[in-house]
C-alpha cells in the first residue's frame, strides 16, 4: 500500500525532512487559521512533521496534540515541540467533538482519493461543532507516486468536487501559494479551510 512506502520515505528521510521545513516562515497561513479559533482552544495538528507548526501554536497558548506516522519525525517533534508527538495513521483517528481545529499542512496529501474522503470524514467527527480544517495539497491533476511517496494533487475544481461527496462540512476558503521552501518556489499549492457544518 501506497502509505508504507511513504513513511519508509519519512523515516528514512526525517532529518533531512525535518531541517528544510523547521524554520519555514508559515506564520501568514497559521494567523488565517488562528484567528478562526477561540483563545486558547484546542488543536490536532495532523502530522506534525518536523513540529515547527505545534510550536507556534504552543507559543500563542493554544492546547496541541501532534500526532504523526514516522516514528523518527514523532521523536525529532517531540524534542523540537517539546511535548509528547504521537505516532498514529491518519485513518486511526478515532475523536469525537474533541477539537476547535485540525491542522493538516501538507499531510493528508499522502491518501488515495479514497482513504482521503474516509480520514475527511474522521476529521469532522473529531472536530467540536463549527470547527476548523486547514489544509493543503499540491496544485494540479496529479494522483500516484512520485519521488518515493504518494501523492494526491488537487486543483480549486477537482477540490470542490471531491469536498461535495463529505457531508457536514463547508468549504470556507481556498488560495494558492508558492512553495515557501527554498528551491521550490516554481511550486505551488493549494491552501483551503473548511468547516464542520
């Protein structure tokens, strides 16, 4: 399955990982995202990675769980976050009405299509009432492996095909951005907030 593959990647590849997107500017988007939260609420970042993004949010007092599936980006985040990372699958979520958010940057990209809509799903249930998802995917058409790990690419109209299949959830915003990291600014991705109806 397309997963194993991508955490082999991941846990090969977690410091490298790791070190290119730990100081990675991001506070433009987390801001968007934060300020559609209540003060001090509660939030899932939804693999975590590297844990630079649990730490902003740790930082302006918000309650965090990280969870992630490689077992070296949980350790590498825990110390970098400085709280307990927990390694979990997406589809292992298992939550009720627990978060005001879910912070997914550039994770659930690794579904199929089909895992996606399921770990979507799993998402809203795990989300208080008018809860937040921030999301995002590479832009385009693509869907299959590529450079060792799977990748689901979404453009605004295949997003907003795919998001009307999900009951209980509003798409809110969409924008695109360049990629932040350096070297791949020629990149883009799609950026998307949604909410638990």
């Amino acid at each position: 399955m397309s997963e194993n593959r991508t955490l082999d990647y991941y846990n090969k590849n977690a410091s490298s990982f790791a070190e290119t997107t730990i100081d990675v500017d991001f506070q433009k988007t987390q801001k968007r995202f934060q300020k559609l939260l209540p003060m001090q609420g509660y939030i899932l970042d939804f693999g975590c990675g590297s844990g630079r993004d649990t730490k902003y949010f740790l930082s302006q007092h918000f309650q965090v769980d990280a969870i992630d599936g490689s077992e070296k980006l949980c350790r590498i985040a825990s110390d970098y976050a400085g709280i307990k990372v927990k390694k979990m699958l997406f589809k292992e979520l298992e939550e009720i009405e627990k978060y005001d958010g879910i912070w997914a940057c550039s994770s659930i990209l690794h579904l199929s299509k089909n895992e996606l809509k399921a770990v979507f799903e799993k998402m809203i249930k795990a989300l208080k009432r008018d809860g937040i998802i921030y999301t995002s995917f590479k832009y385009g058409d693509f869907e299959g492996e590529r450079n060792g790990r799977y990748f689901t690419d979404f453009t605004e109209e295949k997003f907003e095909k795919f998001v009307q299949n999900i009951e209980n959830v509003k798409l809110r915003e969409e924008w695109i951005t360049s990629d932040v990291r350096s070297g791949h600014g020629d990149e883009k991705w799609l950026n998307l907030i949604l909410q638990k109806n």
